[in-house]
C-alpha cells in the first residue's frame, strides 16, 4: 500500500523550463521510468500539453548483399515466388546457387 500512496505523491510534480528549453525531469520518475544521463527521450505533442516518455532504440545491422540474398531465396513460398527471388539476386549481381538456403524445386 505505500507504494501506491509513493506513487501518487510523485504523479504531480511542479517544476520549471530553463532559459535554453532545458526541463528537469525529478529525481522520482528518473528512478521509476530509468532515466539516466544522456537516455532519449520522445516529446509527443497531446490534447493535454507535451508527453514526455523514454524512447526505446533498437540497433541496427545492416546486411550484407550475400546476407540479403539469403533472406530472399530462404523465404520464398513456392515455386513461382523462388523464381522470382533468384531473379532479383541475379539483379544483385550475385549467383543464387552460391548462397546458402533451401532451394524450392
């Protein structure tokens, strides 16, 4: 029950923009949502004012051609669409049956 009654202590908490748009997020919710120095952030524009919320980011791989092509041929789904998939490898540059995957026959 007290961290409920915690939690609506610190639902409301007043604070102040700085000269250069800057805003102090209070050591409350930096703690409950795991804002750390440097974390992003998303300021979505509501009915109600600006939300502010956590971004969450994901890393992203990029794949090589070879990789690409795999992904192509492995998800063909019949017999039509893996023709089509060598095609566009061979519009890659890059030989279909030097990649590995299952060929559909």
């Amino acid at each position: 029950m007290s961290d409920i009654l915690n939690m609506l202590k610190t639902d409301n908490i007043k604070s102040a923009i700085g000269r250069r748009g800057t805003v102090v997020i209070a050591s409350a919710f930096r703690k409950r949502y795991r804002l750390e120095d440097g974390a992003e952030i998303i300021q979505e524009a509501t009915p109600e004012g600006v939300l502010i919320r956590p971004a969450v980011t994901v890393p992203v791989r990029p794949y090589s051609p070879r990789e690409a092509a795999g992904f192509i041929l492995q998800n063909a789904v019949d017999r039509k669409d893996y023709q089509a998939a060598r095609q566009r490898v061979k519009a890659m540059g890059l030989d279909a049956d030097d990649i590995p995957h299952d060929p559909i026959r």
